[in-house]
C-alpha cells in the first residue's frame, strides 16, 4: 500500500489479506469489512478500516442512512394539489 492511498479494491484487500476476492466481498455484504459502494459495481475499502480489519479490531458499526427522494411536491401551509379532471 502507497502511503498516499485512501481506498482500497476488493482484490487489492483480498492480496493484502491472502484471501480471494470472493471471500472480501463477502466480508463486505455481511458488514465484517466497512466499504463504500460507489457505484453498483464499484466498491471501494477505506484504508484505516482495512488496516483496524487486519490487525484484529472491529471497526464500530454504522447505520446505513438510506435518503429517498421527495416523490411529491412540497407545498405552503396553505396550498393544496389541485384534483385531476376525470370525465
């Protein structure tokens, strides 16, 4: 590992680790091994939580904060949506 890396790939964990890459993702998904889904085919492992991994330690567990979008307008104390003409 650079000193200047901050993330890692799953096969690069999974070198470091001497395990195969399955074995990582699968430490990811139950949540063992803290990673950054950025995409939904890239994941990438913090470095100071892969080292707290490797040395034995188990980083503290976080919630998943899940943002949904606003399927509906936000409207004024006063306003209201207008009902849909049906004929």
């Amino acid at each position: 590992m650079n000193e200047q890396q901050r993330y890692l790939t799953p096969a690069e964990a999974a070198d470091a680790l001497r395990v195969s890459t399955d074995t990582v993702l699968r430490l990811v998904s139950s949540g063992d091994l803290p990673a950054l889904r950025v995409s939904p085919r890239v994941i990438r492992i913090p470095v100071p939580a892969f080292e707290a991994f490797a040395a034995g330690r188990t980083p503290p567990r976080r919630q998943v904060v899940t943002r949904r979008r606003a399927t509906e307008p936000s409207l004024g104390s006063k306003e209201r949506l207008e009902e849909p003409v049906t004929r």
